[in-house]
C-alpha cells in the first residue's frame, strides 16, 4: 500500500495513534430495540475504546432517549465508574416538563458527569421547536453548554428549517448538528457558515464518500467533529473514512480530536 | 495484507456527490496504489440505463485487465430482452465475468423461482455467484428468504447491507445455507459485527466489499486489518474467501 500521509501509514499499521487520540462526540450505551450491539456496556465500551484508541466518548443512554420511565441515572453511573473515559449529555425528553425542570435544576449537582443536553426529537415524536425544548435551550445558552441535537435533512421536526430559528435566538450555546441534516448535505454547509456556534458532527455522515472534503471545502476542519453514534458505528470503519477523505493531516486532527478537546475544556477538570 | 474487492463499480451517477471512477485504467491505478490486488467490478450503465447494453459496456471495460472480473446484470428471459441459454454462458466466459447481478426492484420484476427457476437451478450447479445490493432493494428481506429457501444450494452474497444493523435478519440466513456469504462494506460499519460473525459462523463467509466509489476504500480496509479476531481469518475476509468463490464458479 502506498500511503498518501504519516498518519494514513500509522493508523493503517498501529490501529490507534498516540499523538492522535480520538475523541467521539456523539454515542450511546446500552441495548436497543431495532438492533444488535455486540459492546453495550461501560465496561465493554470502555475495552473496546482502549483497543482502538478512544481517549473520551461523550454519550447518552438509549435507555434515557428511549423511555421516560428510566432517566439519566444509567449514564451518570457509567461517567462515575469511568470518570476519565466518559462524559454524559443530559437527555430530555420536551412532552415532560416537570421532568425536564428536575434536570435542569440538577444539572450542576452532576457538573463531574454533564457537557450539556442531548435531543432526539423524532424518536420522542416531537418537533425540535416543541416547547418543552425551551427552559433547555434558555439554560445551556446561559451556561454556554453544548448541545448535541439529532439531525436529519428535509425533515420538518429536525432539518435546517427548526434548527435556523433556534440558532437565530440562542447564540451562546455550542450546537452539534448530529448526522449533519443527512441528506441535506448543502444545507449544512449553510448553516455552518451562517452561525458560529454551529459544529457538523459526523456519525452517518462517513460512509457517504465525498461529503468530508465538501465540509472541509466550504466551513474549514475546525468545526467539525468526529462520532460515531458508538456502539453503533465502528470506530476504525470511520477513522478509515477520515483517512480515506481528500484533505490534509491537520485536517484529520482537527476532526478528530482537537476540536472536541476545545470543545470538551470548559467541563473537563484536570 | 492481500485485498480482493467484490464490491464496486465504474461509471458515472445521475447524481454525483462523489468522485466517480470512469475506466477501468484508472480503478485499477487506485486498486494498486491501496494494495487491492483484485476486484470484481460492475458498472453503472448497468443499473441506470440498461443491463444488456450495460454488460456489453463493461465487458469493454475491463478486456485486458487481468485483476478484474465482471459481473453481468440479468433480466427475466420471457420478455425476449436477454437470452440466458448457453450464449449468456459462453459470453460470460469470453469477457471474464464471474458472478450476476440483480437489481429487481429498478428492472421491475419479482426475484423468484416463477420467473428464474430453470437459470438459477443453473447458476446453483454452476456456484456462479449472485450479487444482491441490499441498499438498492430497499431491504427486501422477504426477497432474500424467498429465493434462498426456492434455491438452498444458490450461492448468493449479500451487499450494502446498510447504515442500520441487520443482523437479526441475515444470521439466520448464514445459520440455514451453506452458500449464503455477506460482504464488508456495511457489514464492517457496525462495532463488533464482524467478530460476532466470524465467532459463530466462521471467517469462510465474509467477503471483503469497498463499496467504493460510494464509499472509501479505506474503511472497510482499516476495520478489517484491526479487527478483533485472528490474523489467518483476517487474510480469509480479505482476499482468500474470494479467490476461492470465483475460482469454483463454473461459467
């Protein structure tokens, strides 16, 4: 194989890289009803994050996403069992509003496991623009939290479309467009460009080839950021797609790490 | 490591988001410089204009290039539109191409042993491979269970598999048939798969698949040289099981 840069050649013979540790902005833990994860656990995801060179994952349960009836305990157990490996995003779910208020006046009491809230509006057959979103978003713009909202393109309830008008009111917050407005690829890059609080955030994006470099292209490598909707998504199937993309080195650095360690700096104590 | 692709393509889309890949020249210069040592190619005038006219241009393609094998496109024979007697046989011999294609739902016809029975009884006997894109069948998996209960003995691989995981569906499938194979490009997509795979089942029935130009090579590639199982099934994923199942097709 002839290797177009060191780091293709290192990670194609290391599998893992010291001097680019990666840093997966969006995952997941747990089972989950429409399909089979070999490593669900903390303690397998963690094992599985120190054979591919993980140094962080920043996620949020199934179990809070899914149901009510189960809430962020799970994920703030797995951040106290593995402080230096996870983070949490505080999920909410809009139809629940005393439940949300709960979360956000417990938020800083959680400050060792929470960066900001995690949506997931079409799971939870709502809009992004549902109302219960509100004290959320008033909250993290205030506190300057990120948020990592599921995305996906030409969709009323979270495409480009909810997702301008939340960004025309709140500017503090740090929003990761998750998935990209997938599909929607044009879109993103617009609102990328339009709001400086804006983040893409890879997890399906990678295993559509060309879309990296457009990103890259037209709203640079420092505001874009590597997931992988783990344990969905193979770590190294995505380093690869990285890898394989037509940009540069740094690029791949900024993606894969270096961002997020800006990103992740404000709650991460040393 | 030693690859062999299965899974790609030349041609041009309607819609291009990617660079695509136009000859066969050029593919096999992006195939050498990844260390892909072969490939079993299609080409896209074969799905989006037509597959006769498609196999012809492909068989054009690829002459000459000993790393790459073709596939043909079929249609069912009652329209008259494509011959599959002895002539397809002798053609399919002729032009290097090892396996066939089928795309049922953009050709407009139902994958079944009413409309394939005598030339699928054929291609079972023959283990000519038959490429199923999954992604392009809108995840037909009643389709799949049809055919592989019509024809048990029918080598067939199942490609693209898709973004979500499908495992529920087509392990029974490798638990049933003997000649049931998956390929990578999807299949690798999803954390602890593969090991999943090969601790039941084996490393026999997996085969390497870019998915290129659609996907990159390297992604598949890199999950599989580091994946969490031993380095003789590794080399059996990428290149051994491939060599063995094009080298026992009978054209």
């Amino acid at each position: 194989m002839k290797y177009k840069s060191k780091l293709i050649k290192e990670f194609f013979e290391k599998g893992k890289v010291e001097d680019c540790p990666i840093i997966d902005m969006h995952g997941h833990m747990g089972p989950f009803y429409g399909a089979n994860y070999s490593y669900n656990t903390p303690e397998k995801m963690v094992n599985e994050m120190d054979r591919v060179g993980v140094k962080m994952l920043v996620f949020c349960h199934h179990g809070t996403l899914m149901s009510p009836d189960i809430g962020n305990a799970p994920s703030i157990e797995a951040v106290r069992k593995f402080p230096n490996r996870l983070r949490a995003y505080c999920g909410v779910n809009p139809h629940f509003s005393d439940v949300v208020k709960k979360e956000i006046k417990s938020f800083k009491k959680y400050s060792d496991v929470y960066v900001g809230f995690k949506f997931l509006p079409p799971y939870q057959e709502a809009s992004l623009l549902h109302e219960g979103y509100k004290p959320v978003l008033e909250f993290a713009d205030d506190n300057e939290l990120l948020i990592l909202t599921h995305t996906w393109g030409y969709r009323d309830n979270c495409g480009p479309k909810p997702v301008r008008k939340l960004l025309e009111k709140y500017h503090k917050i740090k929003l990761l467009i998750g998935h990209s407005f997938h599909d929607e690829w044009d879109a993103a890059i617009e609102i990328a460009k339009d709001f400086k609080n804006v983040y893409l955030e890879l997890t399906a994006v990678l295993d559509n080839r060309g879309v990296l470099e457009s990103f890259v292209e037209n709203v640079g490598s420092q505001r874009i950021v590597f997931g992988t909707d783990y344990p969905w998504f193979d770590h190294h199937y995505y380093i690869g797609s990285v890898l394989g993309a037509d940009i540069t080195d740094e690029d791949r650095k900024n993606i894969l790490y270096r961002n997020a360690e800006k990103l992740l700096k404000p709650f991460i104590k040393k | 490591m030693k690859f062999f692709d299965i899974n790609l393509y030349i041609g041009t889309p309607v819609k291009p988001l990617f660079k695509p890949v136009t000859s066969a020249k050029d593919l096999t210069k992006m195939l050498n410089n990844l260390g892909i040592e072969k490939a079993l190619v299609w080409h896209l005038t074969q799905y989006y204009y037509f597959p006769s006219e498609g196999n012809n241009i492909l068989s054009k393609e690829i002459k000459g290039y000993k790393n790459l094998y073709g596939s043909f496109v079929i249609l069912p024979p009652h329209t008259k539109e494509m011959d599959l007697g002895p002539k397809f046989f002798k053609s399919m011999k002729e032009n290097n191409i090892k396996a066939i294609r089928v795309f049922p739902t953009r050709n407009h016809y139902e994958l079944n042993k009413v409309v394939f029975g005598k030339f699928f009884d054929e291609i079972s006997e023959r283990r000519i491979p038959v490429l199923i894109s999954m992604a392009r069948e809108n995840h037909n998996w009643s389709m799949i269970y049809g055919i592989m209960k019509d024809f048990p003995k029918l080598t067939c691989i199942l490609c693209d598999m898709g973004s979500w995981d499908h495992t529920r569906m087509y392990l029974p499938l490798m638990e049933t048939y003997e000649n049931f194979y998956v390929e990578t490009s999807l299949v690798c997509l999803h954390e602890g798969t593969l090991e999943l795979i090969v601790k039941t089942y084996g490393p026999e029935r997996i085969l390497f698949g870019s998915g290129f130009p659609e996907i990159y090579f390297e992604s598949s590639m890199l999950q599989i040289i580091h994946a969490d199982i031993p380095e003789s099934f590794k080399k059996k994923i990428a290149y051994e099981n491939a060599v063995r199942l094009i080298s026992r097709a009978e054209v």
